[in-house]
C-alpha cells in the first residue's frame, strides 16, 4: 500500500515541499507532477479527497510552490518572484525529481496560475516530459479579464441589477485590488468562477480544515503564502501572455477546460491552442465545471490522464 510522505527540497535556493506517496510494491509508475493554481494557491491539503484514484497508476507529485504553502518562509527574496523563476524552479524540480525515482521524463499537469508556469517549462525543456495537462489555461491574464468581463454583460443582460453593478465596476484593465475582488465576486455569484456548484467548494474547504498534512500553523503560513504570492507577482501576471511566445511544444499536450469558466474563458484560450503547434493537441470540455474541472468532475479527469497515458500504463514505453 502507497504512503504519502512530505519532501523538503532545496530548489532555487530556497526551501520547498512536495507531497508524494511511496509505493513499496515492484511495480514502476510513471510521475505525475501537479503546479497548482493561484499565485500561492497551495493545494497539498485537500487534493487528496478528489484524485485518490490516480494513485492506482502514478506517482503523483504535488508542489507546494516558492513562497505558498509549505513553502511559504519570510525570508524568500522579493527579487525571486518573478515568472521565469518560477519556470526554472519547475525545471529544478523536475530534474530532482527524475533523480529521486530513477527515471527518463515526467508527466506534468499545471492548473490556471500552474498552467502558465508548467507550458514554459516543457516549451524550454520538452526532453524532460512525456506529455503536458493544461488545466484551464492561462493565456494573457488581461485580455482573458476583458473577454470575460464582455461575456458576463452578454450573459445577464436581462438582469438590471447586475449588469448596472459590472457597469459601475468599468471594464478592465483595473489599478484598484479593490475591483478585481469585485469583479471575482460577481464570477462566483454567477456560477462561472472557481467552480460551478458549491458542493466541490465546500468539500476542498472541508477537505483544508481537517488536512493531515497540514496542522495548525501550515493552515496560517497558507494563508499567509497566498497573500505574499499574489503582492510579488500580481502586476507581473497582468502584463504576461504566452500568445505568441510559446507557439510550438515538441511533446504531446491535453488542454482541459471547464464550459462555464468565465476566469480563462475558451474565448481565449482555444484560439491559442488551435494555432499551438504540438506532436498530438487535444482539447477536452467539461460540461459541469467551471475554473476548476479537475476538481468540480474529477472522474472524468482521472478518465482522461489515463486515457493519454495508456501506453505507458499498458507498459509499452519505457520511463
């Protein structure tokens, strides 16, 4: 049976933590890694509950990234969150890991703020990975919020209180924090934000507040972690886009998007996949999710990482 254990790191310099299960019996799985989303939206304590299953048929690795979560120490250098140190933390870790586990490359899965990170990644080093799961992927963070805001207008015309709040909010871009957290707020009123029904909502808040990885003060640092992420990277991540930057990806790579997600609208993010040039490109829809289809349908999910895995889960390629 696999045990879960807690891994500290040292990767750019600093401190950071991964949460893996250990499978004692002879059989070798292939790795998994998981870039969760945010900035510092940590998921070590909750994301047992939804993907338990994938266990069955990998090694799942999840990172708790530079300055979120477990990883969050006030001491990490301000001038070290940026983007592309981020990417080369991804790359380190990578490299660490395949050194851990006795193996060639790696599956790597990176969700909204992840998917950002884990596309450069395996654009600058496609020799390390087997295949890319791009869940909810950010593309250009300002215009995702102005197709979205756009959207949302469409959506509710027939709603005169709404659409009259949106109208006060003015269309993006945005200076004040204070309109983005409005704007977040009327996503989540909609359905279309983190996720489409509360149930998955209540369950990852559930699922964080009675975590076995996390005690007391690890619920604390997280929070503190996601404050520290979003203040050092934010105005980084307004300006950033891969729309032309990343073009070509010299591996396999699965996008997974949510119908109802209004945070990375399709809008966006279907187009740049379309001209993404990519050995295999597949594009999957969830009909029930919104920002978060891997957790709102985890079955489906786990259906389709093993669905493009079968080769090596069927034991026909090496690792």
């Amino acid at each position: 049976m696999a045990k879960t254990y807690l891994k500290k790191w040292l990767i750019g310099g600093v401190d950071q933590w991964t949460m893996m299960k250990e499978d004692h019996s002879k059989e070798t799985k292939p790795v998994l890694l998981f870039l969760h989303g945010g900035p510092g939206s940590a998921q070590i304590s909750y994301i047992d509950s939804f993907h338990e299953e994938l266990d069955q048929d990998f090694t799942v690795v999840h990172w708790d990234q530079r300055g979120a979560g477990l990883s969050y120490q006030k001491n990490i250098p301000a001038t070290s969150m940026t983007i592309q140190q981020f990417v080369e933390d991804t790359i380190e870790l990578t490299e660490k890991l395949l050194s851990h586990v006795g193996q060639s490359k790696i599956y790597i899965a990176g969700y909204s703020w992840g998917s950002l990170i884990a596309i450069q990644a395996v654009h600058k080093r496609p020799d390390l990975y087997h295949a890319y799961y791009g869940i909810s992927q950010v593309v250009d963070v300002l215009k995702e919020d102005i197709v979205s805001y756009e959207l949302l207008l469409k959506k509710y015309h027939h709603n005169r209180l709404f659409t009259s709040c949106l109208r006060l909010l003015t269309p993006p871009p945005w200076k004040r924090t204070s309109a983005h957290v409005w704007f977040s707020l009327y996503k989540e009123f909609a359905k279309v934000g983190l996720t489409h029904r509360w149930k998955p909502l209540f369950q990852m808040m559930r699922a964080f507040l009675y975590s076995k990885h996390y005690q007391l003060i690890d619920k604390w640092r997280f929070l503190k972690g996601q404050k520290f992420s979003q203040d050092k990277l934010w105005d980084e991540l307004m300006n950033e886009s891969i729309q032309y930057r990343v073009s070509t990806i010299l591996i396999p790579c699965y996008f997974i998007n949510g119908e109802h997600d209004l945070i990375t609208p399709a809008n966006v993010s279907k187009p740049y996949v379309d001209q993404l040039t990519a050995p295999i490109k597949e594009w999957f829809i969830f009909k029930h999710s919104a920002h978060s289809p891997h957790i709102e349908e985890p079955g489906e999910f786990i259906r389709i990482v093993r669905k493009t895995a079968i080769h090596h889960l069927q034991g026909k390629l090496d690792l």
